[in-house]
C-alpha cells in the first residue's frame, strides 16, 4: 500500500487550508486505507466510528430501503462531499443503514472519532465546517428518502387500487355473459309463450305483483329463513305437479314471492300455461338482478375513481385548498377497503355535525390519514376493532385514530416519529414513515399525539380549521 502524504491529503478539499502542521496531526492520528472496485467499506449494521478523507477515487452509498439497496448518492474529493465521509462531529449516527461500495480504485485516511474533541480544540472551524457537510448531507438525504417513501407509497397504494378495481371489473365481465345468455333465452321463452297463445292478462298480473315488490322493501333473510321459504315455494310446486326447478324457485324467493301470492294464478291458468309464464318471469327477473348487479359493480368503480381522484388531489397545485376531511377520511377508507374485509375488521366512524372545510395540503395530509390507517390494520386482528372519530371547534378539527391491536411497546414509543425506524416486516406497509406523517401535520401548524397500551393504540391529530 502506497503511503499517504502531507502533498496529498492537501487536496482534500475540506481539509486543503489547514496549516501544516495541522494536516501531519490529522496524517499521524489517522489510518491508511485502499479498496478495490466493488468492495465494501462498510454495510448495514456495521458500526459507525471512522471519518473517512478520500485521497483518490469514489464510494458509492446504498440504502437498505424495506430489504432492498436503493443508490443514493456517490462519495468523493469534490465540492459537494469535500472528499469526506462517514461519522462527521456531532453526527448521532451509530451504526450504518446502508452499504458504501467502492467504484474504482479508492485510497485515503480513515479518523476515529474518539479524536474529535481534540481535532475541535485544534481547528474549530474545520469542526464547523464539518458541520455544513453534515447539515447539506442530511437534508439532501431527507429529501431523496421522502421522495422515495411517496413512490413507495404510491406503489403500495397502485397494488390496493388495483385489487379493489379487479373484483367490479370481473364482475362486470361475468355478467355481461349472463345478460348475453338471459336476453337470448328470453327471445326463446317468448316465442314458446306465443305459441301456446297465452292469455296476456295473466302476464300483466304477475308482473303488476312484481312491481308492487320492488316498491316494498326487501327483508333480510338468514340462511335458515331462506332455506325454509325455498322448501316451501318448492313443495307448492310439486303439489300444483309443476316442474320444481331449483333455479325458479331461488328467484322468486329473493324477489319475496311465496307459494299463497301465486295460487290465484294457478286457479285462473292452465298448467301448461302456468309454467312457461313462471319461466318467462323468472328469466325476467334474472335479467333485472344481473342488470342490477351491473349497475352496483360500474358505481364501485366510478366510486373508487372518485376517491383516487380525491385521495392525490388530481389537478390541483401545490398549495394550500379548502377540504372536507370527512371526505378524505372516506376516501382513504374507500382505498384501503380491500385489507379491512381481507381481516374482517369491524368499523366504527364518529363524526362531528359541525365540521367545516379547512385549509390544506390536501395530498399531503391524505398519506397521513392512509399511513395511520394502514398501522391500524397492519395492528389489528381478524376481527379487530379499528375506530375513527373527529370533534370540531372553531379553531380546531381533531382526529382520533383508534384500534384493538397488542399497542406500542413503552420502549419504543418515544422512537415511533424517527426517520426510517418501523417495527413493520420487510415489504409491508405503505413505505410512508411516521416521521413524513409529523412533519406534514407540523407544515399545518397541528400536532400529532399517540397514547398506546394493550388493547388500545389512539392516534390524536390536530388541524387548526385556518
């Protein structure tokens, strides 16, 4: 290894004004390094206690983020790093969360920080200078992680968005089949009816009973109580010596039909007759329920394009609008719908009568409401209880966040708001940590408080209405 000399760490551009003599005790209390291209200086977990002047080449930085090293910034003797890396004065770094791999050829001193009060009382400035590199080091450093954790978040929220938009898009494409197969049937059932010359009268009153149904609203029946008016309707059937068609007698059950309300028909109509009418209205009503059911299914994905619509604040500058959190509450709700059913999660919502819009980043605030949600659910049991409720005043909205789930541990509570600190497993989550979510709430002049204990986690968000 080739020896480091005064000449050279001269050219280290955060050290190249320090006097002599200066230089040959930084020289004396330091150690020589070299690496090769593609080693690794340091990795994740490794503790931090060297300061690093690089002579001749680069480092590479990687960041472990959820299990995968994402590049973030290159190391080396340029204006920008000032040819020094790894533990800077007054750093509360301890160990490494990320790899520094080397590319080319590097060589330099490493310093232990055990030698940074001397090295403050010898130059002060040059501690301050430190400083700066540490200060633009740590800013640029928030900036690329929370841009980083908005993609992640948006990842995550792409993958829910795409989950909730699959069953309605199935839906829609499973019945469109059925109504193809109904309206040929019915082109079928129709010619048989004319056929046998059907009295239209006995037409037009099962379909005025039909009609008086719809308007009567529909009673919920338990799979028992179904059970039983389905073995009723089918053993009417039989003792007319009717077909007893299983699919028939479903229908006219869910429309609420039962044996009595057809036996005035049967007493007027032959039986011939009486079974293609009852075929006839049965595909009818089929055909309404599918019609229905599409309808349902093309409202839940026009509500779930609203609530995306909402939810990033789609053509909207960046600057404070007004908002009805309610809304956006719902719409986060509506979003993360998918993994609330997924655990069976019972939801209760309390809100106050007298909110008003309130002036916001509107985006930004929805990843708070979709961050603390989520933890939430991530906390939670099958079963669990997860409650959302807001009080208003006239300075004031606040939100109370509140779940079932084992609580943070005490040890931990104090650290939850630090940056990149999770206790989520690799992958999982919505990659917006909670340290974005107190800086959001601290850009809307509010404040965020968490009280935790088993059985009992409550997240309380503060927005001032103005």
């Amino acid at each position: 290894m080739k020896s480091v000399t005064i000449e050279e760490l001269k050219k280290v551009i955060a050290v190249s004004d320090l006097p002599e003599d200066q230089l040959k005790w930084i020289l004396n209390h330091s150690e020589e390094f070299e690496y090769d291209d593609g080693e690794i200086v340091g990795k994740t977990g490794d503790i931090a206690e060297w300061m690093y002047f690089i002579i001749e080449g680069k480092v590479d930085y990687y960041r472990n983020v959820y299990g995968k090293l994402v590049f973030y910034h290159s190391f080396m003797n340029d204006n920008e790093s000032g040819g020094v890396t790894g533990v800077l004065p007054y750093s509360r770094m301890k160990v490494f969360s990320g790899n520094s791999i080397v590319s080319g050829h590097l060589r330099g001193l490493r310093f232990h920080k055990k030698y940074f009060q001397e090295l403050e009382q010898l130059n002060p400035d040059l501690i301050q200078r430190l400083i700066s590199y540490m200060t633009e080091r740590a800013r640029f450093f928030a900036t690329t992680q929370m841009q980083m954790e908005k993609v992640g978040a948006l990842g995550n929220l792409a993958a829910g968005i795409a989950h909730e938009l699959n069953n309605p898009a199935s839906a829609i494409n499973r019945i469109s089949y059925d109504l193809s197969n109904r309206l040929f049937l019915n082109i079928e059932l129709t010619e048989k009816m004319i056929r046998q010359g059907i009295d239209a009268d006995n037409i037009k009153y099962l379909r005025d009973k039909i009609e008086l149904k719809e308007k009567v609203p529909k009673q919920n029946l338990t799979a028992l109580q179904r059970m039983n008016k389905e073995d009723e309707l089918m053993n009417w059937l039989e003792d007319k010596g009717l077909p007893a068609d299983q699919e028939v007698v479903a229908t006219f059950t869910e429309a609420g039909f039962e044996g009595e309300e057809l036996e005035s028909l049967s007493v007027h109509v032959p039986k011939d007759e009486l079974v293609q009418i009852l075929l006839w209205i049965e595909n009818l009503l089929s055909s309404q329920r599918i019609i229905k059911d599409l309808t349902e299914a093309s409202t839940r994905i026009s509500t779930l394009v609203g609530a995306i619509k909402s939810h990033v604040h789609m053509d909207k500058a960046n600057e404070k609008q007004t908002t009805d959190l309610h809304k956006d509450i719902d719409n986060t709700l509506t979003l993360l719908g998918y993994k609330i059913r997924e655990k069976n999660i019972n939801l209760k919502k309390s809100y106050c009568d007298n909110l008003v819009d309130v002036q916001a980043y509107v985006g930004e605030l929805n990843q708070v409401w979709t961050n603390i949600i989520d933890n939430s659910i991530y906390a939670v049991k099958k079963g669990g209880i997860i409650m959302v409720e807001t009080k208003c005043d006239e300075k004031n909205v606040n939100v109370k966040i509140i779940d079932d789930g084992s609580g943070i541990p005490p040890e931990i509570q104090s650290r939850i708001f630090d940056p990149f600190f999770t206790t989520k497993k690799v992958g999982e989550g919505t990659g917006i940590g909670l340290d974005i979510v107190q800086r959001v709430i601290s850009r809307h002049n509010g404040e965020i408080k968490v009280n935790s204990e088993p059985g009992r986690t409550e997240f309380l968000i503060c927005i001032p209405i103005s």
